[in-house]
C-alpha cells in the first residue's frame, strides 16, 4: 500500500459516477472507470496499473490517495498463518484486520467501527471509547489490502467475516454497501454466501438485512441461553432480549434460506457449564442452527477466564448429545494480540497510536 500525504483524498471514496466524471474531465475513455476500479478492488498502487498510460496513472497519484488506510503495524503468528494488520483511517483513528491462511480458503476478519457501542465485558473492542463508524471504503479497502497481499503470494481472499472491530448493524448503511461492493463480480467477486455479518443482536437490523436481498451468512454472538446472564455479557439483550433474538434469526434463515450460525464464547465457570448446555440446547432445539464454541481469548483488566481444554470438550460433547450442530474455533492468531482489537490496545497502551 502506498502511503501519501493526508490532504488528497483517497480515490476509493469516489462513486463510479464519480470517478467517471473525473476521468471524462481529462478526456479518457469510458472502459478506463472500469479498468480502474478493478486495480482499487484488488488494492493496487497507481503505479501498478499496468494497463493504464503512464500520464493517467501520475494524474492520478497526484490527485488521489489509492487508499483510505494506512498501514502503522503488522504482526504475524501461526507459523505466518495468520497476519494481523493496524490501519489508521484519516482523523488519526485505528482500525485492526486479520487474514488468516487454510488450506482450502483465506479468510479476512473485517472491522466496521473503531471501538464499538455495545460494551460487552469480555471484548477488548468493548472496554476503550467509541470512536466512529467506518465508511464503506474504509471498510472495503480492508479487503482490497488483504487480497492484494494474498494475491502476491499465489492466494485468493475468498472469505470474509465481520468479525473484527464493532458492530456492524450499528454502521449498517456502510457494511451493507461495503458488501455489496466487496461481492460485486467488477470489484472482488465475493458471494455474498462466503460473507459473514456478526451481530450482538440488533433486532430491527437484522430484520432489515433479510429484505435486502443479501444472502449473507448471519452470525449472532448469543453467549447466553437466559436473559439474565445475556443482560451482563452483551448488554443489548436488555434491550432486545432472546425471544426476540430468535424470532429475528428465524425470520433471517427462513427469507435467505441460510443456516444461522450462533457463537458461543466459553468463559469458565461463567456460560460452560452443563446447566448453560441445557438451556442452550433448549433454546436452538428444531431450528436450523449451527452453534460456533470460541474459546475466550484472554483479555486483561476483565475477570474472565478461558476454560481448559477438557471443559471445552466437555460442553461441546453435551451439545452434541442433545443433537446440536457444533464446532470449536481453533485460536488462531493468539501469539499476536489475537483476538481483533488485541494489536490496537497494545498499541494505544504504547502510545505508537492515539486513538
Ligand atoms: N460486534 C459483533 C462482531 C465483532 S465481535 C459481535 O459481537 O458479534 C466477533 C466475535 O468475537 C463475537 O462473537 C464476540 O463475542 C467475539 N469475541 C469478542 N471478544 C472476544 C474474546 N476476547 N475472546 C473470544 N471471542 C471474543
Ligand atoms: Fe462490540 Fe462485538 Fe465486542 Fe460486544 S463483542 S463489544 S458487540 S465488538
């Protein structure tokens, strides 16, 4: 990623309409937009444009940045499997993305808001202050990064999950644009299918996606089968409590016709025990549900703590028994500040970053 002086805008803001206006100004022709906007979706550099004129490509540098982001850290763990990236947006904010490398697929954790509303207790993002919503290029050019990234090393980008910073049905005017842009076939050519929006549980929003005709796949970070435990770890829940929760992902599931993943994040002595396994089993029992154990990522300054892995099993197993869906998350990336928002508060902590 080049990096430029602030003043210049980044191109990536541009509507297409825009972009051809500009471009119509300077007399080029109209296949050039298209052209363009296929190097930008892959997070090339102006001077990497091969097929364009020499004299476009300095016009352009001198009018533009090719990116909204900056890159200031980038740590890797997992044996370089997993790469986790410290962006800062215009206004001096941070952001963190995460690619992570399978054999069969590269999936990219996705940020949508620096800092998040929500405030769950055990959630790195959670603990500082809001800061702002991202932009829909600032929320795109995540992905143009990654893939320009994996593209040089013989990968594609074929997955991508919102599940980096925020809560993206908070921001969800730019998220919903942001993925119709990253499944456009003229930009990354994502299905929306291998696209994943986790959510704490905005229930009107969620019943907005489902009209959108989007078939994304919906993740709800439930973490608690009873309202009383789920009002203290995903504060929203008084607000918009399970019952209505599930009626939502049902609605979801029946209009996309997809599966609902719910997570799970294990913390010890707190959600994993067996009468948590009942309840859970309970509330999913007859729905089209897949359930996503995460083991907590340690986070300091919180009283949570990662169960071992016995207990891990254990719970997964009574899932099971009662005839749940059920996979454990492998903790990847936990070497570098793993989970998202882990690189930005150590960098805050730092002082290398001020917000
Ligand atoms: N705000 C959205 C998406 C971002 S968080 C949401 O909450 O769904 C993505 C997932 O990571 C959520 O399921 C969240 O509960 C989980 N998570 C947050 N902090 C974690 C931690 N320290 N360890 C493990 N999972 C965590
Ligand atoms: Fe926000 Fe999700 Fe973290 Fe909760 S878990 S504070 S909703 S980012």
């Amino acid at each position: 990623m080049t990096v430029d002086a602030p003043p210049r805008p980044s191109i990536t803001e541009l509507s297409p309409e825009e972009l051809s206006a500009w471009l119509r100004d300077r007399e080029e022709p109209g296949y050039r937009t298209r052209q363009i906007r296929r190097w930008l979706a892959r997070g090339s550099a102006f001077e990497a444009m091969a097929d364009l004129p020499a004299e476009l490509r300095a016009g352009l540098a001198a009018a533009f940045r090719s990116s909204s982001l900056q890159e200031v850290r980038r740590s890797q763990a997992d044996d370089e499997l997993t790469t986790k990236v410290l962006y800062q947006l215009d206004g001096g904010y941070t952001v963190e993305a995460v690619v992570m490398r399978y054999p069969s697929r590269s999936t990219l954790c996705i940020s949508s808001q620096v800092g998040c509303p929500i405030g769950c207790p055990f959630c790195a993002t959670g603990q500082g202050p809001f800061g702002r919503n991202l932009k829909a290029n600032e929320i795109v050019d995540q992905a143009a990064d990654a893939a320009r990234g994996l593209e040089a090393e013989g990968r594609r980008l074929s997955h991508v999950v919102f599940m980096g910073m925020g809560e993206p049905l908070a921001n969800y005017a730019a998220v919903v644009d942001a993925v119709r842009r990253i499944a456009d076939p003229d930009g990354l050519g994502i299905s929306p299918r291998r696209i994943t929006v986790s959510t704490a549980g905005l229930v009107p929003r969620i019943g907005r996606l489902a009209e959108e005709d989007l078939p994304v796949t919906l993740a709800i970070s439930l973490h608690a089968a009873r309202d009383e435990l789920r009002d203290v770890l995903v504060p929203i829940n008084s607000r918009y409590p399970l019952r209505e929760l599930l009626a939502a992902a049902d609605d979801f599931a029946r209009s996309s016709g997809r599966r609902v993943s719910y997570e799970w994040v294990l913390l010890a002595g707190v959600n994993d025990t067996e009468r948590d396994a009942r309840e859970l089993s309970a509330l999913l029992r007859g729905r089209l549900a897949h359930v996503n154990l995460i083991p907590f990522n340690p986070v300091p300054d919180t009283p949570f703590r990662e169960p071992d892995r016995q207990s891990i099993r254990l719970f997964a197993g009574q899932l099971r028994a009662r005839g749940l869906n059920v996979t454990v998350r492998d903790t990847r990336g936990r070497e570098s500040e793993a989970a998202c928002g882990q690189l930005r508060a150590r960098a805050l902590a730092e002082g290398v970053v001020s917000r």
